[in-house]
C-alpha cells in the first residue's frame, strides 16, 4: 500500500478520502453507540418499573381487583417488548462499535450472527428466513469489521434478489481446508436454485460484493455445477 | 439482618425503582446519585454491599470502583450498567467486582449475585 502510495497521487487522495471517511464512519458509531446505550437506560427504567408493579400484585394476590388477568397481560407485554428493545438496542450497539477501529481481530461466526440479526428484518419483508450457522470452534479473522457485515449483507441481499417468492438463506461459517469462507446457501419452497450462478452474477448487488470483497482480501466462489443453489465466499 | 446495600446511579427513576423492588425483598437500600457521593457515605459505613453504576457524570463507576478497592477493600461491588463493553467488564473484574451485569438485568440474576456477595461477606468476615 505504501508503495502504491509513493507513486501515484490518485492513490494518495483516494487513501486521504477513505481515512475521511473512516473518521467519519467512527464518528457515526460512536454517536450510535452513545443513543443505544441512552436506550438501554430508558429499556431499564421501564423494565424495572414494570417489574415493580409485578411485584406490588404478586403482595396484593389476595385482594379483590377485577381487572387483575388484563392488567398482569399488559405487564407481561411491556416485559416481552423490553426484552425484544434489548437485543435489538444490543445488536446495533455491536453494529455501532464495529465502526471504532478500521482493523481488527474478529470472529467470523459473532460477525455473521450479527449480520444475520440485524438483516433478518429485511428478509422477512421478502417472506425469506435468514439464518446463520457458525463453526464449533471460534474462526478469527484480521478483518475490517464494518466492511465485512456490509459484504455479507450485499451477499445475503443479491440471493434475496434471485428469489421470486418465499425461501430460506443461511449463511455458515467454514474452516474446512484450511481458508475460512461463507457458505451462502438458499432453498425455496421448490427445493434448491439451479441457476443461481447466472442469476446472482446478475443480481444489482454483485458488483459492490465483489469490490467491497476485494478490499476485505477475500474472493467469491460461484460453482458451475454441483453447487447449485449456493455459493461461498473465501477469505485469504 | 437485612444485607445493607448502597445502589449508585446517576438515573435517579431507575434508582427508584430498582431499589422499592429490593427493599420489598427484605435488603435495606441506600441510594447515591453519583460517585463523590457515593465515596461518602461508604466511608460512613452504610453498607457492605455496592451496586455501581459505570458511566456517570463526574467521577464514573470505575473510578469509584478504584477507590473502593484502595479505601475499602472488603466491599462487595456489583457493577450493574447499561453501557459496558467486555473492555470495561475485564478492568472492573481486575479492579475487584465480584459480578457484572448489564442493563436491564433479571431481577432473579440480581438476587442471585447478593446471595453470593452475603456468602462471600460471610468467608471475609
């Protein structure tokens, strides 16, 4: 990079924009961070002001109060609420940290978890079910953290995109042979997606995958046959 | 004897809240609504037991936290926050917090980490 650098002043004002822009990308997730830990706060109060009325009608069992089952429901939906406003408030607050720093030593199975929670909502608008499946055994990567969720979630996107009604996608985790790679796998209600090797290289997605993958050092393998309806992506 | 417990917190309808709840469970609650204050009434003697907060305005809970450890080292601290990342969690447990959880917390988790602070005071005592 230094050398690419010394010699051409594009490169330098392209690598001066880029480090403009990871600034500003940790500006946004501290920013981010600071408003999903502001919401933790406002979750807990609600939490613990729900749970204080649960245990004021748990002390009063025995006294007359009609509307007793109504009023215990709506308590137990304030909790369910709080708990799904905390692991969404979690996810984005991970999301936001991921910003911090350009580089970093990552897992590759917390990274596709995350990528996976914080995309399902996408997909569930297409009727598609998103999953993620890790390795056993932590895969860690020197990676780009931020760069590698938006990779994965342009990966996720250009299958949603091969797809014409309701399915599933899963991304797994890999280590087999040595490389850790993504398989990137779909069926549909019919079975699998024969030609989703000439539908995804198609797909509005799969331009930025493959540049944003380029920068991460990883590459995208499509199998001509035998692989229908999923495909892989392998990091260096 | 009910277990005497200071809960530090600079959210002052969280404090309310969170404390009626452990007091109708039989502890005794004293509440700071920041860490100087805190620092005070430790050094008062109220409580054996302390529930902290991490990021406050002024002195912030791992401050705190490190001044506990160096002034009284037998107190039990509980680090209860809504802002903690795992960096924060690995220098509070260095600077000696038996538990640390996140908010909103269980209820029955918090319960469960006085239970061991008491059997903990008890080995200290």
């Amino acid at each position: 990079m230094r050398r690419a650098l010394g010699c051409s002043p594009l490169l330098i004002f392209r690598w001066k924009e880029t480090s403009v822009a990871a600034d500003e990308l940790a500006f946004f997730g501290k920013i981010a961070a600071g408003v999903t830990h502001e919401l933790k706060n406002v979750l807990a109060i609600i939490n613990e002001s729900s749970g204080l009325m649960t245990d004021l009608m748990a002390m009063s069992k025995d006294a007359s109060f009609p509307m007793r089952d109504r009023f215990t429901r709506s308590i137990g939906k304030i909790e369910q609420q709080v708990r799904r406003g905390v692991e969404i408030t979690s996810n984005f607050n991970r999301f936001a940290h991921s910003m911090d720093h350009p580089v970093v030593e990552a897992d590759l199975n917390a990274v596709v978890a995350l990528t996976v929670a914080l995309s399902e909502r996408f997909a569930r608008l297409k009727n598609i079910r998103l999953s993620a499946i890790a390795e056993p055994e932590p895969v860690i990567l020197s990676t780009q953290p931020f760069r590698l969720q938006m990779a994965l979630t342009r990966a996720a996107e250009a299958v949603m995109q091969c797809l014409d009604g309701p399915g599933a996608i899963s991304l797994q985790v890999q280590k087999g042979g040595g490389k850790p790679s993504v398989l990137i796998s779909c069926e549909t209600e019919s079975g699998t997606l024969p030609d989703l090797p000439s539908l995804i290289r198609a797909s509005s997605h799969w331009a930025e995958l493959e540049s944003l993958l380029d920068m991460l050092g990883a590459s995208v393998e499509v199998a001509e046959s035998g692989g229908a309806g999923s495909y892989r992506i392998v990091f260096a | 004897m009910a277990l005497n417990v200071l809960l530090v917190d600079d959210e002052e309808e969280f404090a309310d809240a969170f404390s009626e709840r452990l007091r109708l469970r039989g502890f005794t609650l004293h509440v700071a609504n920041s860490g100087e204050k805190a620092l005070r009434m430790i050094a008062d003697g109220v409580a054996k037991v302390v529930i902290l907060d991490l990021k406050m305005p002024g002195m912030d809970g791992i401050e705190v936290l490190r001044r506990i450890g160096k002034s009284h080292p037998g107190l039990q601290v509980m680090i209860l926050s809504g802002h903690g990342s795992e960096k924060d969690e690995a220098i509070a447990r260095n600077l000696g917090a038996f538990e640390y959880l996140r908010k909103p917390a269980d209820i029955e988790a918090v319960l469960e980490a006085l239970k061991r602070a008491e059997n903990r005071l008890g080995r200290v005592e």
